[in-house]
C-alpha cells in the first residue's frame, strides 16, 4: 500500500503496477506518466539539433517509422545495412547530449524490472503517425547485454512480443501514454514490434505516438 493510500484508508489498487512478460522483461504500467512533459520538452528541444527522419532500409524501403537520437550513439540504417553511429548523418554533428535525468530515470525504472547497474549512453527516439508500423525485429546492434527500457507517450500501440525465434508466438500487448517496457537478461533478444498505428488524438501529443528507448551500445562510453 503507498502512503496516499494508506492516508485515504482506501484498499491497494487491485490493478498490478508490474506485469512480468518473461524471464527479464516486464510492463511498468502508466511508470513514465510523471516524466511527460518534460521527455516531450527534451525530444523537442532534440528534434530541432537532430531533425526527425525516415531512414532507408538495406532493401530499399523507407521506414514508416521517423527517429532520431541523442546520446554517444545513434541508430542509423541505409542502404549499407543498419548500425550505430556517433555522428549524426544528416547535420555531420555529434548527437545531441543525453539528459542526466533521464539517464538516472532510466537506471531507476530498470532497478524496478530487476536489472540493477544500468546506465544507458544512449536514447533512440521514434515518431509514429497513423499507419506508422515496426515489423518484428530483435534489438541486435547494441555490443552491450545491458537490458532495454522503453517509453511510450501519445496515442496507444499494440506491442508485439514474440519469442526468440521468429516463428514464435506473439503476444499483443497494448501500451498506453506513460507505459515502460523494460528487457535485459534471457530476453534480451525477443523478437518485438509495433502493428500500424490506428488514427486518434492524444490530448499532450495530438496524433502521434512517441518511443523512447534507453540502451547501452558501448561498454566503453564515458557518460
Ligand atoms: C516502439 N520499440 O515501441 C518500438 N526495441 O515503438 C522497439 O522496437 C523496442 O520498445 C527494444 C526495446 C524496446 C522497444
Ligand atoms: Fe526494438
């Protein structure tokens, strides 16, 4: 029971604040909802040093996905294939920083998940418009096997979360404004992604989502 309960005398909450996926990985419902409006300040204040973009795939295709970063490395893909970079490629400039609170929100929600020592040195920022998808993938270009702890702000998603083979079965979860996703240990490598965004507005985002995901790509990083 929290002390707000207590002092209300009112039963705890019957709704679980962590719902364990696997091994590893857990749900911390509504956990970001406190660090809204300043992420979304912080990812603003980001997109004007390092724009927003629509990466091309080693396929040819264009992701309907638009992300940027900030941190000592940020996720690029091209027609050379997808990696880590710690320039940006659009403004030829370092990223820009990583915020020190959110690197100590980060630590904070992973403890919470049992992944205790994190310290990410990075944070892949992604906007979702309606229609906006991520295919199945697993999270295999960070050098590190520090978990994952991600974020999720505006219009709700359905999460897909497999196994780690491709052809497991996906569970669909469903993330809503506020919802963290942490996932480290045996499910590291979970096969994951994002069905197509549906159309709506979300009173702080209006008709976008927002994901942010915090990582640890270089053992060596100074941060
Ligand atoms: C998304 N996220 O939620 C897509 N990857 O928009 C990811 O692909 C992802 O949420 C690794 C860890 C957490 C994630
Ligand atoms: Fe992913």
């Amino acid at each position: 029971m929290t002390q707000q309960e207590f002092m209300l005398d009112l039963p705890p909450s019957p709704v679980p604040k962590h719902e364990a996926l696997d091994p590893g990985a857990a749900v911390l419902r509504g956990h970001a909802g406190m660090q809204a409006a300043d992420m979304l300040a912080g990812i603003r204040r980001i997109a004007r040093l390092s724009p927003f973009r629509r990466m091309t795939t080693a396929g040819g295709g264009t992701m309907s996905v638009a992300m940027t970063c900030c941190g000592a490395a940020g996720w690029c893909s091209d027609a050379r294939g997808h990696r880590y970079e710690p320039h940006d490629p659009l403004t030829g400039q370092p990223w820009p920083a990583l915020p020190p609170a959110w690197r100590a929100w980060a630590t904070d929600a992973a403890r919470l998940a049992g992944h205790d020592g994190f310290v990410p040195d990075t944070c892949l920022i992604n906007g979702y418009r309606p229609g906006a998808r991520m295919g199945l993938h697993q999270d295999d270009d960070e050098r590190t096997d520090a978990p994952v702890v991600s974020v999720s702000f505006g219009l709700p998603a359905m999460f897909q979360w497999g196994g780690l083979q491709r052809t497991d079965p996906v569970r669909r979860i469903p993330l809503l404004h506020g919802d963290v996703v942490v996932w480290g240990g045996p499910s590291r490598l979970v096969f994951h992604g994002i069905t197509a965004l549906r159309a709506g507005q979300h009173p702080v985002t209006g008709p976008c989502r927002y994901n942010l995901t915090f990582r640890r790509v270089w053992q060596g990083s100074s941060v």
